[in-house]
C-alpha cells in the first residue's frame, strides 16, 4: 500500500475502493464470528 503525492488530499476520506474492502473484511468476520458461535452452542 504505497501513498502517491496525490494521495495526500484523498487520503483524507476513504475512497470507494477501501470503503468497499473494509465492508469486505467486516462481512469475513461476521460470518467467521458467526460460525463460532453455531459451532459451539
């Protein structure tokens, strides 16, 4: 994850791509989250 000089504004909000990963990554531990909790009760 390198930083262009023009990120240096940008940078300031998240752009679409990183909401989009983060949404990405939330949903991954959701479900991990909610295997775990299937598996053991």
């Amino acid at each position: 994850m390198t930083l262009k000089s023009s990120d240096r504004f940008t940078g300031i909000k998240p752009t679409a791509e990183e909401i989009s990963q983060n949404n990405c990554a939330a949903e991954l531990m959701w479900q991990t989250n909610l295997t775990i909790v299937i598996s053991t009760s």
